[in-house]
C-alpha cells in the first residue's frame, strides 16, 4: 500500500482491528475522525451494513471479501480456486481422509473462509468422498487456535492423514499439536496452509501453502482507492494465488 501511494500527495494512516469487530470498529471511527479521503479495509468482520454505510461517506476500497453490495470496490482473490488447488494436491498424492480447521463464518456473505471450506467440500465430492462433519472444525485464525482445533479433532477418533488449514497461523498451531502428541509430519499426517506467510518456509518441516499476491494486492488498493477518490465507479479486480510446495505433505497410497 506505501508503495502505491507514493507520490500520490496522500500520506498513509494506519489502524490494526485484530479480527475483532469491536476494535475493528473503534479502528474504522477513529480514522473517520480524521477526515480521511479514502479507505482501505483488510479483510476483517465489520458487518457488511456498516461498511456500506461507510462507503456511501468515504471512497472505500475492500480488499479480501467479496459483498454484493459493494462488488464495485471489491479486490479479492479466488479463494475457491486456491482451496481447491490445495486440496487437489493432497488427494494426487493418495490423500482421502482429510480434516479441514477453518474459522467462524458471518452469516451475510459468503467470505474467503467460505469459499474455503467449500472448495475442500467440492474437491471430495469430485473423488467420490462425502466430507465428514467431525472431519471439519474452526479456529480463530490465531496460532493458538490452530493447536485447539486439532486437538478437537484428535479427540473426536476419526482417522485422517492430511488437515487442510485455513490459514497459516492455525497450520503453525495444528503442527505445534501434533508435535506434542509425538505424532510426525508428514509421515503420519501431511499439513496444508493457506497465505505464505514469511516464518512458513521456517516451520518444521517447511509449510506446504498458498500464496496469496499480498504486493499485488496491495499496489493494486492503492492504486484503486486513488481511482475512486477522483471519481471512478468501478475498481474490482480479482487475482490468483499459487500453490507453494515444501516438505509438509507426504504420498500416502492405501
């Protein structure tokens, strides 16, 4: 985002609502009071009424989900497709029984997470697998969290031998677990995460992921948020992420 803005005579500020709506709200307030231009919001759990209300006063830009109400100042990448190519990857190397750790849905739209766990639905179902409700659990996108999650899904007795993570944070958490259990990766259960985050090529073993185009996206805000402080109706766009390979997933042939 600093990158395209400069020279742009705007300067940046910035505010952190943690994926909690509550500060998230506080956050998006205290920008208001500073009479800001424009506005770009990060993913997040605002509620899509109070960011279309918000976008009716400021030029907005929402990068990372998908409302129908603002679908013109939408960036957001193909959660779908990226889920699906995750999943396609561990069912090629002999994966079937495959857990999923994603996170809390808003009842309102159908956000990244959702497209998520709809794609590790659908990829079952294309190979002739009904997904296993006690084979899905949720997390809050947080570390922490991740380790919880898989020790529900430990506890619950279904054998599985890869969890797809809807996140990075929740794959550090759900290894951390494992670990603990003395259960290795990938030779007894592969991992899948989801954005690349910078410490993923450092977990151990190295974090088999999808990377989202975060420089893109970013440039690309900027860029559209410019475009609709001078009056432009429609700045969406729509990316691709790619799918990392390290050492987290293993074949396993039954």
């Amino acid at each position: 985002i600093l990158h395209g803005l400069e020279n742009s005579g705007y300067s940046t500020l910035f505010a952190d609502g943690r994926w909690e709506t509550y500060v998230e709200l506080q956050a998006l307030q205290t920008l208001i009071d500073r009479q800001i231009d424009g506005l770009i919001i990060l993913g997040g759990r605002i509620n899509s009424q109070i960011l279309q209300e918000s976008a009716a006063e400021i030029p907005l830009v929402l990068v990372g989900r998908e409302l129908p109400t603002l679908a013109h100042q939408c960036l957001t990448v193909n959660n779908y497709e990226a889920a699906y190519t995750a999943m396609h990857h561990l069912i090629e190397r002999g994966h079937r029984q495959i857990a999923h750790i994603s996170a809390p849905i808003p009842s309102d739209e159908e956000n990244d997470i959702f497209q998520r766990l709809h794609a590790y639905k659908q990829a079952l179902r294309d190979v002739g697998v009904e997904p296993d409700p006690l084979l899905i659990t949720t997390g809050s996108l947080q570390q922490h969290s991740g380790i919880t999650a898989m020790e529900e899904l430990l506890r619950r007795g279904r054998t599985f031998t890869a969890v797809f993570c809807a996140n990075d944070q929740m794959a550090f958490g759900a290894r951390l677990a494992l670990h603990q259990r003395g259960i290795s990766v990938p030779e007894q259960i592969s991992i899948i995460g989801f954005d690349d985050e910078s410490s993923a090529a450092y977990m151990i073993p190295p974090l088999t992921t999808i990377r989202q185009p975060a420089l893109e996206l970013g440039e690309a805000a900027s860029e559209a948020v410019l475009k609709l402080i001078a009056g432009q109706a429609d700045v969406s766009q729509q990316f691709s992420a790619e799918l990392i390979l390290r050492d987290s997933v293993a074949d396993i042939y039954e």
